[in-house]
C-alpha cells in the first residue's frame, strides 16, 4: 500500500435508482482503477425501489489521474443513470461570505478557517454595509461593499455575481446577510447557497423571531442551517441546533443565545459542505 | 432552630404588580409569624411597574398553624392586590391522568411515581379504551373507561368531570390521551390540565408531525410539555426538549425518538407542577 | 428487485487489518451470490497499515441460503484474515438481564421491548433479590432468584451460567446487578455483557458515585455503557450521556437525575447491540 | 418607582450559616435604606444548621448612597457573621486575560466582550509568548510579553503581579494559559482566577486530555470551568459541557471537539463571574 496523503485522496458522491449490484459495480471500478478504498457510506431509502445514495472515500495511487478516473467512470454512471462527481481532497473550496451588519457568524468561520478547522479558499466577502470592513481585511481577504436598494436589487445582484465567476467560487455562505435573493441568483448558485436562519425551523419563520420566542415563552432558542431556494427559509436543512433558556432570558438575551446556536449550527454546516459530506435530494440532505 | 422535616414545610407562590417593599413586607410577615424562610425565589418581568413573582419555601414551627398563617396573610396580599397561596409541602397533589392507546408517557409517570420522584396521590386514570386497563391496575391504581364518540363527548366529559370532583382531584395530566377538550372542560380545570405536544411548539403544530417532520427533513425531534387553554397547542409552555435525528430516521424511527423526548419532558413538567415551582403568567410559565 | 423484508436481511461485520481490495472483493462476492447490499459502512483508523472495520446490510434473494453463503465467504475471509460474522436481522437475539433491587434500569429495557422497539427474545431475568420478581414475571419472563454471598459466589455464578447455557442465551445486559463477575464469568461470555456504569468514565470509578459528585460540585451527572472485561469499569465503552445538574441538587437528586441517565443510556447501548451495530476492538469499539 | 437603570443597581452577595430571620432582616433593611429589591435569590445546603447563601439585586433610588448603605450594613453582617458584599451593577470588572499560544479562549472572550456581551474592562492580557500579540492588540488592548522558563518563574509571577497591581485587575482568566501558578501567586488572587480545563474533570487530569480521551474510546468530549487553588485541576467547578464524538475522531478531531467545548463553558463561567452570580463555599460554587 502507498503512503497516503490528503493530495491523492478523492471523494466520489453518488445519488441515484436504488438498483441491485450498485456497490459492487463501483467498488469494483475503483479497485480495477487504482484506488483504495478508504471509507463509504451508503444509504437508502427504501431499498424496494427508492433512492440511493453513496460516498467513497479513496487513495488514488501510483500513475493513476483524476481525470482518467473521471472519464472511465461515465460508463458505469449512465448504466445506473448516476449523478455523480468525483473530489479531490486536496481541494480548497473557494466559499464567498456575505454578511450585512452582525459579526458573529463571520467572525466564527474566519476563526475556524484560521485555525485550520475549515479547509476552503476564502477569496472575499461581500456586504450591504461597510461595518465589518476592517475586520474582514485584518484577515488578509478582500472585502467588497455591495449596497443594496430597493432600486438598486437587481444590479446589485449582478456584481456580486460578477465577482462571485470572477473569483470562481465554488459556494456561498450567507452568514447573517440579511437580504433575500432574487430566485435568479438562487438558480446561479443551485445547492450551492448556505444560509443561517435565525430560529428553529419550521417554527417562527420571518422577522423578529426572537420577539415571538419571547412571547411565545419558549424554553429551548435554536438556529437551522439551510441550502437556499426559492421558498424562503424552506430549503434543505443541513443542520439544526438548540440552547435551553428559561423567563428570565429577555429579548435581548435571547438574542445573546441565538447568536451562539446560529456560530455553531452554521460552522458544522459549513464544514460538512467543505468535506463533501452531504447530498442533496428533494427537499433534504443526507449527511455523511 | 427546630428540626425540620416536610410536615412543616410550606411554599408561598405570590403574582402581583411590582411595587418596592414586596418582599419586605412578606418576609417581615413570615418572621413576625413564626416562620424560617428555607429558600426564597423572585422574579421581575421589568422593575419599572411590571409584574412581580415570589416563590418561598419555609419552615413554619413552634404552634403555628397554616390556616392562622393564611388568615393573617390576607391583609398583606390585599394591600398588594397579589394572587397567591400557600401549599404545605406534605400534602401530595391529587393528579388525574387521562390516557388513550399509546403507554410511554403513563408509564414514565407510574414509575416515577412508584419509585418516590413524583410525590403525589394517583387516585385514578380515565381513558376512552380499555387497553392500557391491566397495567394501570396493576399499580394498584383504578381505571376508569370513559368512551368518546362524536355524539357522547358532551356526556363523557360530564362523566370524567364527575370522577374528578369525585375522587377531588387537583390537576389533570394528559398523557398522550389524543382527544380535543372543550372549553367547557379547560374552564372547569383552569391551569390545572397538562398536556404533551407530540413536537417542538410552535413547529408542526397538529396531526401526523412524524411524518410532517420527516417530510421536512429535520435534524432534531422535540417535543413540549404546556398548560391546555382554549388554543389548542397554544397554552403556556412548561418545558421542551430535543433528541438529534438523521436522514437514517424513518417516520416509524422518529416516533420511537419523539417517545423518548415526550417522556423526559412530560415528566419534569409534572414534577415541577407537583413542587408548586410553576407560576402561569399570561400565556408563559414561571419555573422557579 | 424482489419484495424486501426483515426475514431475508442479512448483516455481515468484518474486522481485518487494512488492506487494498476488501470493499471491492466483499462487494463482488455479495453480488455473486444473491445478495442486494442495503446499507454498508466502514471504518478505517488509518489507511496506512491500520485496522479495517466494516458492517453490511444485505437483502438474500431468490433461492439463495445463508448456510450457503457463510460457506462460500470462508475463502474470501480467510484470504483477509477477517474477523467475522453474519446475522440474519429476522433472528432475534436471546437477551438475559441480571438485576440487583434497583428497577429502573430494568423497566427501560422492559418496556422499550414490549413496545417493539428492542427487537429479542428475554428468556430469563437473574437476580440476586427476589425484590423484582413480580414486576418481571407480570411481563411473562421467568425470573431465577439466584442469591450470592462470599461463600458461594462461585457456586452461584455456576448457577448463573447453567441456566444462560440451557436458555441459549446470546447476551447479558447488567442492569444495574451491583455484582462484580469473576474473570471465569467474564470470559464465558466475551464481549456479550452489557454494563452499565453509575457515572461519567473515567471519573468516579467505583462506589458511591453520586456522594462523591456531591463533594466535587460537579455540574454534570453522566453514565457510560460497556462491554464487561476483568477490569472492572474498564471495559470498551459503548455510550455516554450526561445531564445539567447544579448546586441545588442534593445526593438523592443527583441519584435520582444519575437514574434518568443510566436508562437513556444503557438502552441505547442494547439497541444498537441487538442491531449487530457494534464491533469491538482492542479497548474500544466502533458504532456503525 | 424611579426610573431604574444599571448605574443605580446594586448586587448584595451572602454567604453565612444558616438561622432564621436573615432573609427578612436583609430585606427589612434594604427597604429602610432606599432600596427597591429586583431580584433575590436564596440557598440553604441543610435548613437545621447548614450553610445559607443570598444574592439580591436592588435599586438604589432618590440621595441614597452605596458607601452610606455599605457602611449601615455592617450592623446586621456582624449580627449573622456574614460574609458579604456589595457591588455597583454598573462598574465593569477589570478582567486580565493570560494565554499561551491557542487564541481560541481568548477570541471567544474577545468576540464577546466586543459584542457588548461581557460586561467588563480589559486593561491587558499578558502571555509568555508573542503569537497572539497582533490579535490582542488589533482589539485595542495592551499585550505584554513575560517569558516564563524554569529559572525566572519566580520572578516572572512578581512581574504578572506587578502589572496586575497597577492596572487595579479585579479577576484573572487563564484562557489556555499553560503554566502552573505557584501557590504564592494563587492566594494573592484567591477565588478569582479563572481556568479552563482541557478536560471533564475529574476524567483525564493531567496532560494530554486528548490522546487519553482517545485512547479510551470514550463517547463524550468535556471541558471544566473552574476557579484556581493550590490544587491542581482541583478548585471549585463553575460550569461543565460536553460534546458528542464518535469512533471516528482521531486525536485531532477530539481537539477541535475540545477547543469548541472549552469555549463555550469558558464564556460562560466568566460571565456569570462579571454579574456576580457565583458564590464560593468550600470546594463549590453556588451560581445564581
């Protein structure tokens, strides 16, 4: 066995028919391509006929390349009727940070990015406002200031996707952003848009849920990382997340609570999306 | 000081309008009458005129008796227009507890009543099947069937109404009895009826929330113990809990994990209530 | 695809060390031979020479026999060096529970088993006091008082053993026995008893856990479940849970909260053991 | 009622042994002397002859002053021997930080006292080394650089201590701070210096948490916020948490679990540390 090493490791997600002999097929390209299995996971959901879904883990060794790889695999693929794509590990992510005014949950990922905990590019962020300029900056990462108007939306919209092919992003994390994209946007960047939505969903959906959790009298504050789609705040949930509280939490502290559950619910979110570890289907995500 | 032991013991639960001087006055009241003040809790929905909530505990001795006690109170109480009473802590609450099909929440109860966590009588169960009738019985505890159709609700509320005062029950616990009460019911039994929410309120909010909850794709389980009003699902929330689910869970495994979460939360919801921790303000709790 | 039920479900769990080709040759041999994978998963604790774990879900279809089939994996296995197993997922495992006087550990796995959510068989319940006998034989399990002092504790654990053979009995689960089983006990049934320890492991190891958390102040309560090894407490561990306690909790509300702990966690631990969810290794063990 | 605000708000902490009639000469007192009480809580470890614990938060309204009531206080401290004090809500703490090389502690307090959620002063952080000098001083906060090797260690505590003493600290948080304090150092801070240990005490004592915690297969990641005595990893435990692993954690990822964990405990204690919620007593905390 060769010495493995995170530039030789590929990651392959599989969605598709449930079908018997799917496994075996692709463990048995894989062994006759050179790779070594390292870890799979596989799930089903209805193994009479439902979906199935699939990641591999593999070291890629000796002469072997990627693309070659990549190309041998079409064959098994279309026989499965497969969505598929194969990752190189070593990788980085190119992820855009949008943020509005609230530091939190940027200041979570640049610490965690920082610390090594989060395997991405971070080329720029970009904001409605200029607050969180310097901090971004002292982080040596570009900062773009996109105001947006009511008037302005549209155009807005289209330099920040401007910038987002300029630097090739591969994602975007809407970290507090505040706004609500036009599905335009959201169909440019399909699967491909984090969002933290600052309250336990499918609960107190909207504005201001901290004033409806306090007057709801609620005992637990819980934040939902979500892919964005049209329907707001209804995409695939990635992650979920709870604090307990009790009367004495005021609106503001309830505030104070749903920052830290949303810091946390969206770095694991986060991290997740980087590892290749989760699949989209429907309106769900299975997490490997 | 004498020795103390629960035969003495009385809790003091105070909502009033705040006003400077409250808590001097009651415990300047409870010196003066031969009281020793064990632990005292109090709460301020906002100093400048909000409402105020006191929880005392103490030890009354000597040759003080608790009628006398809340025969002088009564001045006090009237001079701060307070809702109040006062509870000895040796007499166990008369809990009811209304059952249907499913067993979980009962049993959590019976166990912890028989092994000594609940401190309260049991003098009956009321159910609309006869399939839980053995294993109530079997705690020594009589099971009375109380069939509802659409045609007799009316009747079979009277019915139930009728064993209650009967057997002079003190609160109801609806543990998981599946049937909507009238207001005619919740007003005979006013912040003395808890039920269990099979979710995380306000999320999935009436029937089938498994598969709701399934459809949605969420990554954790609730559930909610409240106070039943007119609303239903809407009363004042005493506890909620969480368990973490996956894209593993079916809709059958999401039942067994919320059946796990209704017994813990259900459970401290009652213990509390028999502790006289819980105050109802509006449509909240205080849980002292 | 053919209809899929419990009674043709097979797991298969592979230990071996790691090397190319595993995932690829088990794949190919399943496929060979009949069999539809449901589910796989694997682990490696490092690729470079470490140990391979790995847990198959399977559907037999057709005419195809499990004799059969253990038979033809021999090669495979042997040219592996595996460690290895398969289940069929309809054959219920025969589970014996070994109690002291304490029940609440007891009813957990007695109720979750009636409600069907632990799918074995209970032939027997072995204890030291005849304290539990009613409860157990009102679920219609025999119960053998089996007593034990220092005198015949050899004697007794003969006992023990006889009536565990004659059931056929396939695991222990010690719920809460308070017994320490002698290293003959022990290796009669390797990685086959279940534990569940009063505490957080590694911390307070031994007696009176909970009088010692009350001098440490702690502010947690945890329990662990483990497989049984000559070490006493230190065996591999399987599941650990905690729950918030503060200062308010006397020794008795700890044990009380310590109880709440020990059944959430004990039986999570017999849930994934019946499941064929767990392999264990060296001190350790891994939870597909 | 006069308008209440945080410059008029007072916190009177007491610890003393326990008799009757203390809960109400407190508060007949504050009422005497202008005091509207917000907030009171109160603690007994045994009501016949234990322990007795108070924290009331009062308004101080009209001319009255802090230093008069501290000064009439003195009367009924020395009645009941009590040990006692009053603290002005409104003056921020001064809070010196200590580090190592990690700045995850140090951000997280960071972070927050900038959020505005630590209501404290920072006049300096002092490290042993100067990798986090940039960090700290990008905040606005002075960083001073004390080497520590075996030799100077004496020497570099007085030069700590010296700098401690003119910047008038309140309290010390060793946010991965590395070193053993000598005892000297200790008592000239008792009861506030503040640790976080890398670890679920009393588990895993000692160096390398991790690699044990690793070693031992366990199931939970832990952190312990403590206060500092002579006692290593020993002192009064302010709050624990934990977090959920899996087989799958190596070393490195139980230190990312790690670092998350300790963070979030940390700013938790030091928080309820700067709104003098916590009590010493023995080897405990009682947190209000």
């Amino acid at each position: 066995m060769t010495v493995n090493s995170l530039s030789t490791q590929v990651r392959l997600l599989i969605s598709c028919h449930d079908k018997p002999g799917i496994v075996a097929a692709v463990s048995a390209f894989l062994q006759k391509n050179g790779a070594n299995i390292l870890q799979s996971d596989q799930y089903s959901t209805d193994p009479s006929g439902g979906m199935f879904f699939m990641r591999v883990e593999f070291d890629l060794y000796g002469s072997y390349q990627l693309e070659d790889l990549r190309h041998s695999f079409i064959e098994i693929a279309s026989e499965f009727s497969m969505d598929w794509r194969m990752e190189p590990a070593s990788r980085k992510k190119k992820m855009a940070i949008f943020v509005s005014k609230e530091d939190h949950c940027l200041l979570e990922l640049l610490w965690k990015w920082k610390a090594g905990e989060l395997k991405a590019e971070i080329p720029l962020v970009i904001s409605n406002h200029k607050d969180l300029q310097n901090e971004v900056e002292s982080y040596g990462i570009p900062f773009f200031y996109v105001p947006v108007t009511k008037e302005s939306k549209a155009e807005a919209e289209q330099e920040a996707i401007k910038l987002l092919h300029k630097y090739e992003i591969d994602f975007i994390v809407l970290a507090r952003y505040m706004q609500i994209l036009s599905p335009t946007f959201v169909s440019t960047f399909p699967k491909r848009i984090i969002n933290i939505h600052h309250s336990f969903l499918p609960a107190f959906i909207g504005a201001n849920p901290y004033a409806k959790a306090f007057e709801r009298g609620v005992k637990l504050i819980g934040a939902t990382a979500h892919y964005v789609t049209d329907d707001l705040d209804e995409g695939p949930i990635i992650e979920q997340d709870v604090l307990r509280v009790n009367h004495r939490y005021t609106t503001d502290k309830l505030k104070i609570a749903g920052r830290q559950v949303e810091r946390i619910a969206l770095a694991r979110a986060v991290t997740w999306h980087l590892n290749d570890q989760i699949i989209v289907y429907g309106n769900k995500t299975v997490i490997f």
